[in-house]
C-alpha cells in the first residue's frame, strides 16, 4: 500500500480510501450481510488501507454502526475515519442540513455509532442554503477545537460556494477545510473546470467518489445490453446517465488499454485518477473480497503518458455536468 498525505496537512492516508456507502440494507444492491461488510473492512485494512469514508446518512446510521463494529479490534491510532453530515436524519424541523443545532447534534451520534471519542475527518455532505457558511464553519471549528474532529472537509459544491468558504475561514481565522470529495472519474470530469481547479491552487486534497462510474467503468455493462438484474445499473437511473456514446467511447478506450497491458478495465481507470496530480485518494466501494484486491491492485498499473491521453480524449470536461 502507498500512501500520501491529506492535501497540505501532514495526515498519511492510503492511495485508496474504502467508501462505506454500500454497507447497510437501503437498496436492494448494498451488502445487506452485515458480517460479509465487516470482514471486507478487516480484509482492507490488512491489505493496508487505513482510510475510512462513510457518513450519518448511508442508511440512515447503518453503514456508521457497522463501521464501527468493524474497526472496534483495529489500532485506532493508524485509523483514518472521515464521515459525513447534511442529510435528513429525521423528520421535523432541524433534521437535517448545517446549522449549529444539527452539526452538534450529529457528531455526538455518529461517535457513538462509531465507537470512538473523535472523527478525523468531518465533511459536510453537501451546501446547505439555508444557513449562513460562518454558522457552519464556526460549529466545525468548535468541533476541532474541542477535539472531536481532527480535520474538516466537504463534498460536491460549485467552485464559488468552496472558495467562499475557503475565504470566511481564512478572515475569520476558523479551521480550513483539508479536502474535497467530488464526483470524478474518465467519464464524470465535469470537476475538472470547476472544483478541482480551486483544490490544485489552494492545497486541498481530492478524494473522488464514483471512481469507477457506480460500475460502468469496470466493463460490465454493453452499449447495446440491457444492465443484469440486481446491478446498480439495473436499479439507478444515476448509473443508467452514463450510458451515453461520449462515455461508451471512453469505455472502449479503458478496454483497449486493459487489453495492452493486461490489466482489468476497473484498474485502468482507477491508475487514471491515481496518476493526476491533484487526486489524494480514490474512493472505492467494492462489494466483495475479489472486486477490493483486484482495485487494490490498481495501485501497481502504470499508464504511458499516451494511453492517459486514449482514455481522456473522447471526453469533453464541461461544467455543469449535463
């Protein structure tokens, strides 16, 4: 396993970060065996990833709880456990979103389901439009003051709403955001002339999700296919949007370099992201003991400068995504 640090800050975390969203019984396609998930995280963290994502909402708790049971025997001073907060917890007046009052009150209960007395990553799931970022910023602040969060992050935004907060942090002297989660991989690139430009200028370390498209960069999906009962394909309309011919030209591109180099379509887009710069960490979220070795072994898969470019040529980067 290699490893890198968080952006600017001085936190190592593993090349690949193990999404958590699929533990839990939500939707028909998660790993609803709750032993099977946490025998994926053990079997992950032998493999030497030390990178954790997950949030309050997957589940409604669930992923956070299993989480937790999971990483109750591991050494939790090598653990790098990131979850998440704006989602509806609950019905009824502050719920959900980031005011002060929800903040406060959704890190006590994901602490609780994770067992554990601090997050070392917090990230705000989304931008809440209904309370002002100094609010948020200042609840987040506490947190880390306080010493139940070790780092502050966030997730999918426009370049404006990041650099606004960025900026209220600096002039306001509250903790910085460290990182951004946005969606990216050879087919989602929308980032590329929104997020991502302000993340490279400002030191702010990139932890995609979707990496491999829900599934449709790992090759199992055909052009002209309906997707197979019981994949992501079948059951998300999100997954089913990549179906589009600029997309199933990247694919065909990702299948010819697999080709050359013997590798699987999964790990080529995954070396992809790895080899940009501005990537920290990609968030995987493999669903078996298989699908985790074989995105771990991404991490040895080279791309030549020329097949970097086969697989980004079809692709326009455009912001927003369409």
């Amino acid at each position: 396993m290699a490893y890198t640090k968080l952006g600017d800050t001085g936190l190592d975390v593993s090349r690949l970060c193990l999404g958590c969203m699929n533990f839990g019984s939500e939707r028909s396609w998660m790993m609803n065996d709750r032993d099977a998930s946490v025998d994926l995280v053990h079997e992950a963290l032998d493999l030497g990833i030390n990178f954790l994502d997950t949030a309050n909402v997957y589940s409604t708790g669930e992923s956070e709880d299993i989480v937790g049971d999971a990483v109750a025997s591991a050494n939790r001073d090598e653990l790098v456990l990131a979850t998440k907060v704006f989602g509806e917890m609950r019905d009824g007046p502050n719920g959900s979103g980031l005011s002060r009052k929800h903040i406060l009150d959704q890190v006590e209960a994901s602490l609780d389901r994770l067992g554990t007395d601090y997050i070392d990553l917090y990230q705000i799931h989304r931008w809440d439009d209904d309370t002002p970022i100094e609010e948020t910023l200042a609840a987040l602040d506490h947190l880390v003051e306080t010493g139940r969060v070790r780092y502050i992050g966030a997730s999918t935004m426009t370049a404006y709403q990041f650099t606004k907060a960025l900026y209220t942090s600096d002039i306001e002297d509250y903790s910085r955001f460290a990182c951004m989660q946005p969606e990216y991989s050879a087919v989602a690139r929308y980032e590329e002339p929104n997020l991502l430009e302000v993340c490279e200028e400002e030191g702010i370390g990139v932890i995609p999700w979707s990496p491999l498209a829900g599934g449709f960069l790992t090759g199992k999906y055909e052009r002209d296919a309906e997707p197979t009962d019981g994949t992501r394909g079948a059951a998300s309309e999100s997954v089913r949007g990549y179906f589009t011919e600029e997309n199933w030209a990247v694919l065909d591109a990702v299948r010819s370099v697999a080709a050359e180099i013997d590798a699987t379509p999964a790990q080529v887009a995954l070396a992809w992201l790895l080899q940009r710069d501005v990537v920290t960490a990609p968030i995987i979220g493999p669903r078996s003991s298989e699908h985790l070795r074989e995105n771990v072994a991404a991490l040895s898969v080279e791309l030549t400068p020329d097949q970097v470019g086969q697989i980004a040529e079809p692709k326009t980067p455009r912001y927003p995504s369409p």
